[in-house]
C-alpha cells in the first residue's frame, strides 16, 4: 500500500516565484512527516519535520509546510525560489503501527529557471 | 565528526558475483538503515538496525543481508548479485525513534551487467 503519493514528479518556477511541492500521505495513526532534499551525487539532507505540536513547520533554507490532517497532506512551499534550490525534494512518512519503518514519495524534481 | 560514511562509492558487478557494501557512523546512533534508489521510484528501506545484534527486514530485502555487530557498523550483503539490484544505495543513521532525523550517507552507485 502506497503510504507517501507526492503529485508531480518535475516541477519548474521561475527564479523568485512561488515553490509548491505536493504530499498526501495514507495512516491510520498520526504520522511523523519530513522533507528531504537530495542533491546531485549526494545524500538526502532533512528540510523539516513534523511531529507533534504546531502545524505549520519552518525549515532551512526558507522552507516550510504545513501538516493537514483533514486533507492527509504535508505541502512543501517556499516564497521564492532561488537557483540553488534545484534539486530532488522527498517527501517521508514514518508510520507508529508499522515498527520502525520509513516511507519514502518517489520524489519531484526541481527546476529553477533564470 | 564525519557522518556517516559508505566505501565503496562506485562498484560494477557481474552476474552471480557478491559483495559487501560498507556503512559506518560515528555520532553513536543506535538506529541504522539501507535503502535503495531507483529513478522514479524513491527510496525503498531494504533492511533496518535498531542496534547491536539486532536487525530486522524492510520493504525489500529479498537478496540482502546484513549484520550489526557494533554500533558503528552496519554492512549490507549482495550474496548472488542480479541485475535487479543495479540502484544507488544509501546507508543512514539516526537517534531512537520514529520522530528522529535520518543521517545519510553519500551513497553507493552499484551496476550489475
């Protein structure tokens, strides 16, 4: 069963535009939530993360999103792109009721054009 | 510190051979992982170490195996390798629990002809 669905899976904004990045997610059980962000040659770096509390999560590089649970989804946006943003951003899900297993969207890349 | 480090970094395999792929974490994380990642597909968790001794399988781990004998280490085992397993694997670590950022590695670029 399919736990992560990011929508997308290329994305491309004009440097300085809005940077929207789709995840739905399917529990049962409240999940953890994180962004990565995986560039070229490398590993994956955490953005942010949702676990308890406040909603509307900030990470580096002026990203944030927010975790809604009556949609199921955990949107990545940032204000404005900037060059150095292109790369391939995962969605996770860590799931209580599955033991200590992680899930993985298959990932949206990102371009950013000057 | 320097992470969590993976040898080797490039690896060409034929059919039938084995291989180990190296993972090693200084930041004294008693979790570990490997996964998998194919293009388009994300990653997929092969198998996971919630310590010394003690491992357990993940979404794919038909044709792997590992072992955690020390909590830095945490090798991953190609016994008979097929082209299905040609992917990029990446090793991570992390704290206790589910809620915790997973640390990764720089990957091992595997092709298998």
């Amino acid at each position: 069963a399919q736990s992560v669905t990011q929508l997308g899976s290329h994305v491309s904004v004009s440097e300085g535009a809005l940077v929207l990045l789709r995840c739905n997610y399917s529990s049962s059980v409240p999940p953890y939530l994180f962004w990565y962000v995986q560039y070229p040659n490398q590993g994956l770096q955490l953005l942010l993360k949702y676990t308890t509390g406040a909603t509307l999560v900030k990470g580096i590089n002026g990203f944030e999103a927010e975790f809604k649970k009556s949609e199921t989804s955990f949107h990545l946006t940032k204000p404005s792109a900037h060059m150095s943003d292109a790369a391939e951003y995962f969605c996770a899900v860590s799931l209580t009721n599955t033991g200590n297993q992680f899930y993985f969207g298959t990932g949206t890349s990102l371009t950013v054009i000057p | 510190n320097a992470g969590v480090t993976q040898t080797p970094k490039f690896r060409i395999l034929k059919i039938g051979q084995s291989m180990t792929l190296q993972c090693t974490q200084d930041m004294n994380h008693n979790y570990m992982y490997w996964y998998r990642q194919d293009p388009g597909m994300g990653l997929k968790l092969i198998y996971y170490s919630v310590g010394a001794g003690i491992t357990d399988k993940g979404e794919v781990p038909n044709g792997y195996n590992v072992s955690r004998s020390t909590t830095e280490d945490f090798p991953l085992r190609l016994e008979l390798a097929a082209p299905s397993q040609t992917s990029v694997y990446f090793c991570a670590s992390s704290l206790p629990g589910l809620d915790n950022e997973q640390f990764f590695g720089p990957g091992t670029r595997l092709t298998v002809l």
